[in-house]
C-alpha cells in the first residue's frame, strides 16, 4: 500500500492539512475533517466533466418532471450528481461566506451522496473550523488536490481512503484492522472463495452476489469484483454490505457510488441484532473479517431474543458464544444468507483468531456452533495464516472456508492448511503488521487448496475426527469420619456453624453454641468411625448427654442413632446437620466404599474427572437432541474401549456416568502440524557454556589489567 507513489503522495499531501488543524483539534479528531472532504473532493473530481449539462439539464426539467433523480444521474453518468452551480474551486470566490456557500454545496447534491455527508456530521465540522478561521484554508488545501478518476483510479482511492484511517486509528490508539483488512490478504481470501467456480464465473452474462456483513471500507467487495472481472470481462458482481461505523460506511458507500455499484446495497447498522440491512437476502458469496474478540453486549437482548423465539428458523439456533467475543455470530449471520443448495448453494471465507477453533467445553455455545456446522459438512477447510500480517494484531490468524455445496470429492471431509510459513517479511511496518504474502505465495496457497492432496501444509480429515464424547469419570466415595484438631478447626470454620453460632438454635442462644459444641467434641475426641451411621450414633449420644449436662430433662439412652441422628439430635434442619458433619469426614482410600439409598456406589466429587473420547469414524448427521445418539452401540463401544485402555488400567474400581455424556466438537490445527524438535545434544550445550564462560573470562581480564 505505501509503495505506491500517487497513494503516497495523495496521502501526505492530505495528511499535511493536519499541520493546519495543529491546537485547536486533538489529534484523535483530525478524520472528522479531512475524511469527509477527501470524499468531498472525490464526488467533486468525478462529477467536473458533466457538471455544466447536469445544470443544464436540473433548469430544463424544473417544474416540469416531479422525480429527476433519474435523468439527472444519467445525465452525470453517475449513481449521483450536484445541481449546485458551485464546485470546490469556486467557493473559495467568496471567502465570506464560505461556510454557508459550503453547506448550500453540500445540499445540492442527490440524496445518496447526502447520506454518505451526513454520516460523516460534517455540519458541526463547517462551525468549527468556521469559529476557529480554518475553513478557508482547509478547503483551499482540498481544493489543490487532483483526486480525479484520470489520476486516482478506485482501487488507488479505496488505497487511499485506508491509508488515512490507519493513521488516525493510531493517533487516537483505536484499531485500524477494524475498519480494513490488507489486500494481499483478500487476494488470498477471494481466490479460496472462487475456487470451484472458475469455470461457471467465465462464462458470458455471468451475474453473482457478494455480502460482507462489516464491510468497512468495501476493501473485501471491491477486491472480489475486480478478480471477477480479470477472470471474466463481461460478467458483473453485485456487491452487498453492512457497516457498523457511520464514517467507514459513508467511504463504503461513497467508493461503490464511484464505481457504479448499487450504494443502496450498503446499510449501515449492527448486522447482528435487529438491524440486520438485508434480512431475508440471500447470496452467492459472502466474505467478512469481522472484529477479533469484541463483545457483543450492545446487541444481547436482540440476539438472545431471536435465539429464542425462532431457534433454527433464525440466524442463531446452534448456539450462542460466550459475550466477549461475537465471532460465531458473525458467521451464523452468514450462513443465513446462504442461498438453499437446491437452488446453487453458496460459499463463505471468513477470517477468524484462534478462538473459534477450540473455545468452549462440549455442550457450550461456541461448540454446539462449530458441531452444527460441521455435522451439516458445511465446513470445507480452514487455513492457517502467518501471524504479523495484520494492521492492529500481532496474533495468528485463520480462514475458514465454509459452504453448503461441496464438491464430490470433498463431502464428508474438511481440509486443514498450514500456510504459516508463507510470508515475506516487510521492508517497514505498518502499525502490527511486519509480514505480507507475496503474490507467489497466494498461488501457492491457492494451488495446496485446490489440489485436494496430503501433504506436508495439507492434512484431510472426515468430519467425525474434530468429534469427541465428553465423558464424566466416576470413582466411589471412601471416608472416615473422625474427630481430632484439623476436623474440629474445619468444623468450626463452616458457615452452618458461624451461622449457629450468630442465631443459635432452640431453646440455646447463640453465645452458647461454642460451648456446647466443645462439650459435645470433646466427649468423641480422637474417635473414629468407619460409617455415616456410626459417626452420627456416638455424636447424637455426646449432644444428648450435653443437653442432660446443661440441666434438659432427657433420656440419653434414648438418643437417635443412625443417618440424620445428629441433626435431630442438635434439633436443627437436617441440612444444617449434613454440613456440620461434612467437616469430620476425612478421604480414606482404604475405608469401605459409600452407598446411596438405592446401594449404589456415592461418587465422590472431588475424585470426579473428565476425558475426551474420539466419536466413532464414519458420516455423522446433524441433529438438535443426540441423546439417542449417545446411547448407540458404537458409541457406547468407543466409550468403553477407551475407558479400558486409559482409565481402568490406573484406576480399577472407576465408572462412568453416561448420563452426563456430552458430544463436542474443536479443530486441534496446531497439533495436526506440530513437528517435534529434539533438544540438542548436552555435549553440544555444555561446550557451548564452556566457551561462552571463557569469552567472559577473558573480557574481565581485560577489565582487571
């Protein structure tokens, strides 16, 4: 991008209308000024050859046609034109009453181009320089610069327009990558896109669709349509997006004006709540590099709303991911607008961090999506890409590639890319990014995708290995219950006690509870006991003969003995009773196993463990409930093989509770390509210290002589 000479130059030309603004803007506020003049400026360029017969033809139509929006726009050979018989030249004629000629200007123009003004809230700016005496200075700076279509072609504009938001982002330490993705990058992104379509695309009279539901600038769009166009002159791609923030969707909308795109395809708005631009649309391709890690809590009444009223009739049936990071909901979004398969199919290429791949345990938001996408063998591949290659992040990134018309030779698999390796290291960096892909490189990438081939960068794999049965391991309660210095200190330290000891019980204030219970302890003091039953029997006799001891008419003998004796005994709520009695329970390995009341082994929590078991191999539907699923021979058979193998061998008397079983899906790419590296030999380290040791030595002899 910087490379190029006319970007370079337009840019630090532009950039010099800053040392104008110097004092009385913060530098954070410099694009609220010299963005929507660039724009400005540009429809002004574009508009100069035809100015005078959109004149001509605005006074002959007047009065006489209600709707000339039409005929003036053919007329300028534009989605857009000006009726003014002003142009940025000639306000600077009549500096006194710039601002006013300047916003008359501005109003003249069709009602498309206002929109994209007025996003940009370039009237308050007008006020502001005005009050500050800059107005005629910054317009006359603006003025000088040749932003003709002759000079700057749209792809050097769209160049241009990203240039100068990067360094406003890192003036006011916001993030550039969220407002445009390098080109390389979408090359890259759009090659993998259009890859099983070559041969349709060059067809004649070809007519396709593209959404981009954070389309930014419209860097991804316009890449997509100008490869369609290398590939076939002829055929036409019509784009469509959706942007978040007012001054990226005003240059979005402006650059598809300028090529002669529909702008009123680009919405501006939250694609993922209820603002959704293009509900009920669906295309042919969509690609999209949404925000890395943003929090989606602005739309989550929205969103949770729709999950739950329309469930797989919605854009969020599968799930919802944690709050912090929306990007399965981008991509839910997009799977949405996937045309039927029926009806063609369509493909997506988005880009994604890390996080997708494996956050989220089994039955989480994050892996019931990744599940639904993979079980519906939607997930083609995904592409591993060189970390540094972006303007805000230094992190490691992915393309996923998904689509619900596979190929033949595709179907039931999903293709993993190691493209890490394939970068060239630039010359000066841009904000993070400090790696490009060179354009042999996106040949390359492009080539291992296409090929379809194991490989060393390419592994293949089918649905059912990113699977795995999320098995809870049971082990069976063993304890003692005893009562010694550690027990009575847990004992006390409990909240049933603090709570008791606050309240009291009964007929026993609470200033008395310590006492009563150091008499109740010390009766049972270094006792042991192999069952609840027996622990509870000889306590519930010490708080009785306790009770007698502070003056109760009771019957000792009489106390009651057995599971739940000591809270009656205590007369406190058997739930009060069992936590008392949890602080004298002690682990022993070697004490007979606890029963519940059916004579069923008592888990014991804290032993209680978690394995992964791979899903059987073979094709693997989708659907919502996988109870029955759970319940298979071959699943129950994988279970039980692995059970086997890993876990009996260590711990014999283990189970596991089928009922918790949950399926989840994550895509260990990382592991797929790891390659181990021995250590070196410790000969070779040793020498290495030795010489390292006598450099130094020799270093400070130099110092001491």
């Amino acid at each position: 991008m910087s490379e190029n000479p006319t970007i370079k130059n337009h840019a630090a030309f532009i950039w010099s209308v800053a040392d104008l603004l110097r004092g009385d803007y913060k530098q954070s506020e410099y694009g609220k000024v010299i963005l929507p003049l660039t724009v400005l400026r540009r429809l002004d360029c574009v508009l100069e050859p035809t100015k005078e017969k959109v004149l001509e033809k605005a006074q002959a139509l007047k009065g006489k046609v209600e709707n000339v929006e039409p005929v003036l726009c053919a007329t300028a050979k534009e989605q857009f034109y000006n009726t003014s018989k002003l142009d940025m030249k000639k306000l600077l004629d009549d500096p006194n009453n710039l601002a006013g000629n300047l916003r008359s200007y501005i109003s003249a123009f069709s009602s498309g181009a206002r929109d994209v003004l007025d996003k940009f809230d370039f009237d308050s700016q007008i006020a502001r320089l005005h009050k500050a005496d800059l107005l005629y200075r910054v317009v006359a700076k603006f003025a000088e610069l040749d932003l003709h279509p002759a000079k700057v072609s749209n792809l050097e504009m769209g160049y241009l327009y990203e240039e100068l938001i990067r360094r406003f982002s890192e003036l006011s330490n916001e993030t550039a990558g969220e407002h445009f993705t390098p080109r390389e990058v979408i090359r890259l992104m759009v090659n993998l896109l259009f890859i099983e379509d070559d041969a349709t695309l060059s067809k004649k009279g070809t007519v396709r669709t593209i959404f981009d539901p954070a389309c930014g600038t419209g860097g991804m769009l316009s890449v997509a349509e100008d490869h369609l166009r290398e590939l076939n002159p002829n055929a036409r791609l019509e784009v469509f997006g959706q942007e978040l923030n007012d001054e990226t969707y005003a240059i979005c909308r402006s650059d598809m004006m300028l090529k002669g795109q529909d702008a009123s395809h680009i919405v501006c708005g939250n694609s993922l709540g209820k603002d959704d631009g293009h509900k009920g649309a669906t295309f042919d391709y969509c690609l999209a590099n949404p925000p890395f890690g943003v929090e989606w809590k602005k739309v989550q009444k929205d969103v949770e709303d729709e999950a739950d009223r329309l469930g797989f009739s919605g854009r969020y049936g599968a799930g919802l991911p944690r709050i912090n990071d929306g990007s399965f909901l981008f991509l839910q979004h997009m799977i949405a607008k996937m045309k039927p398969a029926e009806k063609g199919g369509s493909r997506i290429a988005i880009v994604f961090n890390g996080s997708p791949l494996f956050t989220g345990a089994a039955g989480s938001g994050e892996s019931e999506i990744r599940r639904w996408i993979i079980e519906n063998d939607c997930l083609e591949a995904v592409v591993a890409l060189p970390d540094q290659l972006f303007y805000n992040t230094g992190i490691s990134t992915y393309f996923w590639i998904v689509t619900n018309r596979k190929s033949e030779e595709r179907r039931g698999k999903v293709q993993l890319i190691d493209a890490r390796e394939h970068f060239v290291k630039m010359r000066k960096s841009l904000g993070e990014k400090r790696k490009e892909i060179s354009a042999e490189q996106i040949a390359e990438i492009t080539r291992l995708y296409g090929d379809f081939a194991e490989g060393e960068k390419v592994k293949i794999f089918e649905n059912a290995a990113f699977g795995y049965q999320r098995i809870t391991v049971e082990r069976p309660m063993r304890r003692r219950w005893e009562v010694s210095d550690e027990t009575i200190t847990a004992l006390k330290a409990s909240k049933a006690y603090a709570k008791l000891a606050e309240d009291g019980w009964g007929d026993i204030d609470g200033a008395e509870v310590p006492a009563a219970f150091d008499s109740i302890l010390a009766k049972v003091a270094g006792k042991t006991w192999a069952t609840q039953g027996d622990a509870e029997t000889a306590l519930a006799r010490a708080t009785s003969e306790t009770w007698s001891e502070m003056g109760w008419e009771i019957d000792v003998d009489a106390h009651p003995t057995g599971t739940g004796a000591f809270a009656e005994a205590l007369e406190v709520k058997p739930a009060v009773g069992r936590q008392l009695l949890e602080c004298l329970a002690v682990r022993d390995d070697n004490a007979p196993v606890i029963k519940t009341a059916k004579g069923d082994p008592e888990p014991d929590t804290d032993l209680r463990d978690n394995e992964n078991v791979p899903l059987p191999s073979g094709p693997v539907e989708w659907e919502a409930d996988v109870t029955d699923r759970l319940a298979t021979t071959g699943y129950r058979d994988a279970v039980k093989t692995y059970v086997e193998a890993e876990v009996l061998p260590y711990v014999p008397d283990a189970w596991v509770d089928h009922e918790k079983t949950k399926i989840g899906y994550e895509i260990p790419l990382t592991r797929h390509f790891y390659k181990y590296v021995p250590p070196r030999p410790l000969a070779e380290i040793d020498a290495e210290i030795k010489q390292l040791e006598a450099e130094i030595q020799a270093l400070l002899s130099e110092v001491t002589e």
